[in-house]
C-alpha cells in the first residue's frame, strides 16, 4: 500500500504542521481570558503583613541566586519549571501556589531580558535581590466563608481573613496580591478577576479614527462626527511636574547622601510626584472614558488608532519640541482605550500614520502645515491639522480615494477637562461582577 506524498504540489509534512499549527491556535482561542484588578480591601501595616511581603522579598531573591549560580556554573538558564522544582522543598510557611507565583514574577521579568537581548546584546537580567517583594495568592488558595474572603497561609497554619466591598462577595478572584502604597503607607489587596467582554448589539457596522496628538490627545472622525479632545490642562501639569523635579533635584544635590536633609527632601519629593502622577492618570482616564462611552452611543464597532510605536526615534524638531515629545504619553492613552472599549465589545485597531497630517483630504496633496489649520495650496481646503490626519487614518483603513469631505468641513466639536468630565452612559467596570437581580420579596 502507497501513501501519498504531496497534495497539490504540496508536501505532506507541510501540511501536517499547517493543521497542527491551526489547532494550537484553536486552543488557544478556547483559553482566552481577560482579567480586570481592583483594590478590595487596604490595611495598616501589622508585624503579619510586614513578614508575609519579607516573606516574598526572600522567596525571590533566592529564586534570582539559584538561577544566577546555575549559569554562571553550568553556562545555562535553568528554566521556570526547574526553578520551581527545586524550591519545592524549600518548606516556606506559606501556600504552595503563593511560592510560584513568586517565581513567575522573576521568571517574567527574565522573558523580557530574553526579548530584548535579540536586539540589544547589551541587555542584562534582573540581577538585585529584595528585601521586599509583593505576595500573591492563587485561586487554589482563597475562598468565601460567611461573608469573609480567606486566605491560605498552608497546611497547619492560621489563614488571613480580610473585610472588603459587598460588590466583590459574588465572584471568587482568580489571584490576590498584598501591595504596600508607599504613598498611603498602607497595604492594599489587589484582587484580579476573569472577565468576558461585552459584545456590542449593533446592526450597523461603524468605524471611528483616531488621531492622536501631545495638545490635543484624542481627535476622532468616523465620517459624520468629529471631536477634538483639548489636553492643555494635561500638559500644563505635565509641565509643572518636570519644574518640580527639577527643582526638588536642585536642592536634594547639594546635601549629602543619606543625610537628614537629603531624606526629607527625598519623602517631599516622592510625595509630590505621586501626587501628581495621581492627577495626571485620573485626567487620562476620564478623556478616555468620555470618548469610548461616546462610541458606544453611536454603535461604534471598531476604533482605529494611528500607530505611533517608533516615533520617539525619529523625532527632532529641536530640544524644546521634544522634550514635550518625549514626555508625551500616548501609549498609556491607547492601553485605556483599548482596555476600555474592549470591555465594552469595540475593537481596536491601528493604522499607520505616515502623512495623514500632511495630505489633503480633498484632493490628495501633500503639504506639511506650519500651524494648528491645514490649507491646501492646490484647491484651497482648510481644516484643522489633526482632523485631515484622524480623516486621512479612516481613508487609509478603509481603502477608500477620499473620504467624504462634508464630514470634515463640518465644525468640530471641542472637549475641554474638567474635574466633572464623566461618562455619557451609566456603565462601570463594576457590572461584571454583579449577580441577577434579586427577587422581590412578597
């Protein structure tokens, strides 16, 4: 009996790994989970909490120096599954799935010196070892009773019992970590939960571009609608922050090291940039929040974003352009929403940007704009600069000629900050984590 041995001109080893390869991506897909953390609970530090994070810090450097004495003896990496082999018997007073935990973090944090060594050999692995390390616990170590979440410490010891928010007593976590807040000197347990996103209920697909900017961080056009996201106010404390530091670095450089007043300007400094920091992100999540709710009252399906990844290399306009360019955070402004609209059942995805600010939607010129308003010096169109490049972005992700330019002459709507700026629809990360209603009682 024959076997075959080609398909078409195709080998059958070729397509033998064609299929394998189809079905791993079908597990793959089967085992998808996405996660959302939220802080449950926080308490004072107690002798408890400040042994179980003591606990972590040695857990961890112990898993740094065994994977460091190993290469540096036998020439290789022991892998994730050898570190965690040997430590299994190292009997530490804690949950099993608590030590791995712990050695995932280091073994993460290798992943990436792997990365990144691909394209810079002058990488190096996570070397320090800490006295402080954050503590974890898996599923397999937390649970309810009579209203409490409880957690494992192992076999023959006293468990941890924590208060926290009735909106978290319906779902288990999948994975609890003990954070300490060095701004609040408080602990807080982060608890992190699986989730399924939201799928959208609209029958109409739609797309919304968008372009992003450092004044201006979100402008979106779908066609019909343009909004533009004013982010001065986001940039102003940008630019306090970097006055602060440098003048906090100013004074702390002239003490000596660990003198009394080189430690109070220290804490003062931490202190302000913490603050600040806190204001900053809560300004991007409420932009963020205001346009994803947007494109969920419109039937939005899929948000396209300009791909900005490679930009900070290419950038020279001069040192004070770039150093506001270099300070410009606009991955963290994708991540929310991305994260954001995902949950609410909208794609994101992006489109490269090269020359939507510079080509004109009307005839397809090209012209670099010297100031905040497009003009085109072949058939007079004028529009804001950042409108033609959320436009240009929609053109080029649809594959249309042009867009539609009525969309683009209609006056854009502006959004301003405001500590008030909140949500159109009554949505919140919450919602997942709600039971069915309640019946009525009789």
């Amino acid at each position: 009996m024959k076997f075959i041995s080609s398909v078409s001109g195709v080998s059958l080893k070729v397509v033998k790994a064609y299929i394998a390869e189809l079905r791993k991506l079908k597990r793959m897909s089967k085992y998808k989970k996405d996660y959302l953390t939220y802080i449950i609970a926080t308490a004072r530090p107690t002798e408890q909490l400040d042994g179980m994070n003591r606990l972590g810090g040695r857990i961890y450097s112990k898993t740094l120096s065994l994977a460091f004495k190993t290469h540096r003896q036998k020439g290789f990496w022991l892998s994730d599954g050898g570190l965690k082999a040997y430590l299994k018997f190292k009997k530490y007073p804690c949950h099993a799935h608590s030590v791995q935990a712990i050695i995932d973090d280091y073994c993460g944090a290798r992943r990436s010196f792997f990365e990144s060594r691909k394209s810079n050999p002058n990488a190096k692995p996570p070397k320090k070892t800490r006295k402080f390390h954050t503590f974890t616990w898996r599923a397999t170590g937390i649970s309810y009773t009579r209203g409490k979440l409880r957690l494992s410490m192992g076999e023959d010891r006293e468990p941890l019992w924590i208060r926290m928010n009735k909106k978290f007593h319906k779902k288990v976590p999948a994975e609890i970590s003990l954070v300490f807040n060095r701004t609040t000197k408080h602990y807080e347990f982060h608890a992190t939960y699986i989730t399924q996103p939201k799928k959208a209920k609209s029958k109409i697909g739609s797309v919304v571009a968008v372009d992003m900017g450092e004044i201006h961080p979100i402008v979106s056009f779908d066609g019909l609608n343009t909004e533009i996201y004013n982010g001065r106010e986001h940039r102003s404390k940008v630019r306090y922050r970097e006055k602060s530091k440098t003048s906090i670095n100013r004074k702390i450089s002239r003490c000596e090291r660990y003198s009394k007043r080189w430690k109070k300007l220290k804490r003062a400094k931490d202190k302000t940039l913490a603050a600040l920091h806190a204001q900053l992100r809560d300004m991007r999540h409420k932009i963020t929040s205001r346009f994803v709710s947007t494109c969920r009252e419109r039937k939005i399906e899929t948000i396209v974003i300009g791909d900005l990844k490679h930009i900070r290399q290419s950038i020279q306009y001069g040192n004070k352009a770039n150093e506001k360019l270099h300070q410009w955070a606009f991955s963290k402004i994708r991540e929310m929403i991305t994260y954001k609209a995902k949950v609410v059942g909208i794609e994101v995805d992006s489109q490269d940007e090269a020359y939507t600010s510079q080509t004109c939607p009307s005839c397809g010129h090209r012209k670099k704009p010297s100031n905040r308003t497009y003009h085109c010096s072949e058939c007079g169109w004028q529009g804001h600069r950042d409108v033609v490049g959320a436009s240009n972005i929609l053109t080029a992700y649809q594959g249309w000629l042009f867009n539609p330019v009525v969309g683009v002459v209609v006056s854009p709507v502006g959004i301003r900050y405001n500590p008030n700026l909140c949500r159109l629809d009554k949505w919140s990360p919450f919602s997942g984590l709600k039971s069915s209603k309640p019946s009525k009682r009789r």
